[in-house]
C-alpha cells in the first residue's frame, strides 16, 4: 500500500514563485502604455503646433498650443524654411522607478510638417 504525499499548500507554493513575475509583467506593461500614451501626446503636439503656425499664429501662440497638448517637460522645436514649417516635439519618459528602477527611460519624438497658407 502506497501512502500519498500530501500536497496541500503546494497551490500557495506556486502561487508565491509566480506572483513576482506577474508583477513584474504588469509593471512593464503599464510603463510602456505610458510611453506609447506620450508618443501619441507628441504626434498631436507638433501637428497642431505646425497647424497654427502655418494659419499664421504667431511662434509663441503655436508653441502654447503644442505645449499644452504635450506631456509635462515636453520640448517643442520649430523651424521655418522654403513655405513651410516643421515641428519637433521630445520628450522624457522615465523608467518605472522602484524595484524597476534599473530600467533606463525612453526618449519619445515627433515630427509634424505643414505648409504656409497664403494671407
């Protein structure tokens, strides 16, 4: 007659080796929905900021709307030439921080291209 190993507490046992790596996943999943959610910020950033200069605002007035579309920190670059403009907007986006904190940022551009409307 065989006696069978109990295997209570082996559930609890497995949960606790996985539980790191699911938290570990989550953390990354959710840096990297920041990272894409302030890739999308600077795609509107420098597509309106180019917008507006090429209606005819003023370089302040289209630095303003693109820095209030942009993430916080956001630089906002803008260059004049040949009956156009074109916007580059940069950001930071820092790493997860804590446990993670290990992993560098990422440095997310855009750049948007518009020409001048006649007056």
């Amino acid at each position: 007659m065989h006696r069978r190993r109990s295997e209570r507490g082996a559930a609890t046992a497995e949960l606790a080796l996985g539980l790191p790596l699911v938290l570990a996943v989550t953390v990354g999943l959710v840096w990297l929905l920041a990272a894409a959610s302030a890739q999308i910020r600077l795609v509107d950033a420098a597509r309106e900021s180019a917008r507006s200069m090429a209606r005819g605002d003023s370089e302040s007035a289209a630095r303003a709307v693109g820095s209030s579309i942009a993430p916080t920190g956001a630089a906002i670059d803008m260059e004049l030439a040949g009956g156009r403009v074109t916007v580059t907007a940069s950001a930071e986006v820092d790493g997860p921080g804590g446990l993670f904190d290990f992993l560098p940022g990422v440095t997310v551009r855009s750049r948007a291209v518009a020409v001048l409307e006649e007056a």
